[in-house]
C-alpha cells in the first residue's frame, strides 16, 4: 500500500534535533561516552509535596473520568499565584485557562488568531514550537532579529509599515529561549503602544519566570495596558520540575482566552485531576523550593560559564533561564561546531541555526546536568582541544 502525506506535512521536516538525538545514540552504541546538554529538560524532580499530592489523589478511583478542562480550583490556583508573584489581578471564570503544558496553547494559538497568508511576527531566533504553530494556522512568520546589539529585544522600529499593518499577532518570550535575554518594562510598554496602534495580538511565553538569578523577570500583564492586548503563558514545567505532567495555563485577555478555549473543546478532555490537584499545590506553595532550585542553577551557571571561559571560550552569563548562548567560533558554522563536539569532545549542544537565521554562530547550552557532569563536559571539550585551539586562531588574526 502507497501512504501518500499531506502537503502540510512539507512544513514539518526531520528537525535538527532528531538529526543530532540519532547521532548521539548511534555514538553511544559505538561505545563513546556522551553528554548531552542539548535539550531543556529539567534533569532534578518536583519538590516532594508535588509528588505526594499527586501520590494520594492518583489512589482515589474517583477521579479517572475526564475534566474535560481547569478545574475552578486550578484557576483560581493560577490567580493566586500571579496576584502574589506579579501583583496582576486575574479573573478565573473568564481570564484563566487551563492547557496541557504550554506548548500545546503556543502551537494551537495561531490557529485561532489568524487565517492562512496572514502575518505573524515571530522573535529570531526562537523556541521551535512558535514556527510549528505558524505552519498548522498557514499563516506567515515575519521574523524580529534579536541581536547583541539591542540586548537580544526586537526592533520595533525596523519593521516596515506594511507588515506593521498586516501582522495580526505577536510573539515574545522574555526570560528566553534559546537566547536567555530579560525584557525591560519599557520596552514591554512601547509593545502595548505598538499593539494597539496597529490592532496586533501579543502572545507573551513566560516559561522561565522562576528560573532567575539576580533580578526578578516582569510579567507582561503586569504593564499598563497589556490584558488589552495579549496573554501570557505559563508553565509548571520549569518551575516546578513537571515536565512530564504536561500542565501550564494561559491568563490575559477574556476574548483571546475564549478562543483558545473554544478550539481546545474540540480537541482534548482535560488534564488527569491528580494532576491538576499536585499543580494546585505547586501554585499556592509558599516554601523556599524555587529560591532553593535558583540556587542549584546558578551555581550550575557559574561553574559551566567559569569553565568554558578559562577555555577561551567567549560565553555570557545569562541572567535568567537553563541556557547559555555561547559564541561558535569563527571559523565554523554552528551546525559544523555542534557536531565537532560530539565527535571530538562527546558533547551534545543545540546549534543556533535550528531557531531561526539570527541563531547562526551561536549554540545553546543546557545546564540540565548535575554540576559534577557539566565539569567533566569543560574538562572533555579541554582534552578534545577544540576550544583551545580556536582560541589561539582568533587571537592570532
């Protein structure tokens, strides 16, 4: 039998990180011994109070039925938890909505806004999801370069009048991913500005929101004027260590909220009550978890940074997120560099390219590992002499 796909799937090729995932377990059967700080996946579990709520409901034989979406009880859960964290005034029955995890709303969203050919302004580079959803809703991507220059922020005043005037919808995500930048509240303020005079949806990712260092990261909702606007999506993922639960939650707009609501009516039954109820307790908690997990990072971040610069590598400190956006040496692309360190140091990274043109000479770094193995991933790039040696080049010219 011939199985024939559909045009659409033209828009979903074999992505680069299936490329390296079989790469890596190809060397790993080889024998070679591999660490892989490519993928953004917290390696630590969810504080034990997460886990043993969870535990009790799952015992319960009443609550196997479908939810069909958020219980009240996890709304108000999430109101809560901005009202505390944010100072922004949630309303449950209309401004809160349930998603399992947030990539699923970020991918079904564009669907809702736009209709095929419309313009949607999407940051450069960017988490992969957002050109995924793009595809599915047939609309186009205008990219918004993030640049040292401008402290990795869009330009709003380089994008022309005509896309301006056509782009329906905008995407941000601030602390980022894959670059780990922080939006200021100005520039937070000229996007409403810039929303509102050209009628233009702000989605804004706020995935990373706990995963800071020194300065707390704003919430877009908390700007003047932003409900008017946008939406921000969160996520336990990052915050708590439930990645796999595969629950988040997006607040703002009433209207926008509706939407999303309506499509996801038609293509999900909820999310498995046990696990609404162990995010509930996330959301409310009042323990010193997320000062405690900070600290596991930042001291993850230091020892990685600190390693790899006394390799001559030029790598920033990030402010906020599980990322480094280090610097490809010239003389690679980053594609070529990110396999050069799996073949010769047995180090897996994401190339910038796979997030968008303006990726190109960077790669992601993940500090997904305990701090012992991130030392040992400096010490094999040190043996490999990668480093080193493009160091001593570029000083040479």
């Amino acid at each position: 039998m011939e199985i024939k796909f559909s045009k659409k799937m033209d828009s979903f090729p074999t992505s680069i990180f299936n490329e390296l995932s079989s790469y890596k377990k190809r060397k790993i059967n080889e024998g070679y011994d591999i660490i892989d700080l490519s993928v953004g996946s917290p390696d630590l579990p969810p504080p034990p109070f997460v886990m043993e709520e969870l535990s009790n409901y799952a015992k319960q034989p009443a609550y196997y039925g479908y939810t069909l979406t958020g219980t009240s009880e996890f709304n108000n859960a999430v109101c809560t938890y901005y009202q505390h964290k944010y100072d922004v005034s949630i309303a449950a029955e209309n401004e809160a909505l349930m998603v399992m995890g947030s990539q699923d709303g970020l991918v079904h969203l564009p669907m809702v806004l736009t209709n095929p050919g419309d313009l949607i302004l999407v940051p450069d580079p960017g988490y992969t999801a957002y050109a995924a959803g793009i595809s599915l809703a047939e609309a186009i991507p205008y990219p918004m370069p993030l640049q040292s220059e401008n402290n990795f922020l869009p330009n709003l005043t380089l994008i022309p009048e005509e896309v301006c005037e056509k782009a329906k919808l905008m995407i941000l995500n601030f602390p980022g991913n894959p670059v780990p930048a922080m939006a200021t509240s100005e520039f937070f303020e000229e996007v409403v500005q810039f929303a509102k005079k050209y009628n233009i949806i702000v989605l804004h990712d706020f995935a990373y929101c706990e995963l800071y260092y020194d300065k707390k990261p704003i919430s877009f909702l908390s700007v003047d004027g932003a409900k008017e606007v946008g939406i921000e999506f969160n996520s336990l993922s990052k915050s708590f260590n439930m990645a796999g639960c595969r629950i988040g939650y997006v607040v703002g707009n009433s209207e926008v909220i509706s939407g999303l609501d309506r499509l996801k009516s038609n293509l999900d039954y909820g999310v498995f009550l046990p696990i609404q109820k162990a995010a509930i307790r996330a959301l409310k908690d009042e323990s010193i978890f997320t000062d405690s997990l900070r600290r596991i990072y930042r001291e993850r971040r230091d020892s990685l940074v600190t390693g790899l610069r006394e390799l001559g590598w030029n790598v920033s400190s990030p402010l906020a997120s599980m990322f480094l956006w280090a610097e490809v040496p010239k003389q690679f692309t980053s594609k070529e560099f990110a396999y050069k360190l799996l073949d010769d140091a047995g180090v897996v990274v994401t190339p910038g390219i796979a997030f968008g043109n303006e990726g190109e000479g960077y790669v992601r770094i993940a500090i997904v590992q305990d701090e012992a193995v991130l030392q040992r991933a400096v010490k094999k790039i040190k043996d490999s002499g990668i480093v080193l040696e493009s160091a001593l080049e570029e000083e040479s010219v």
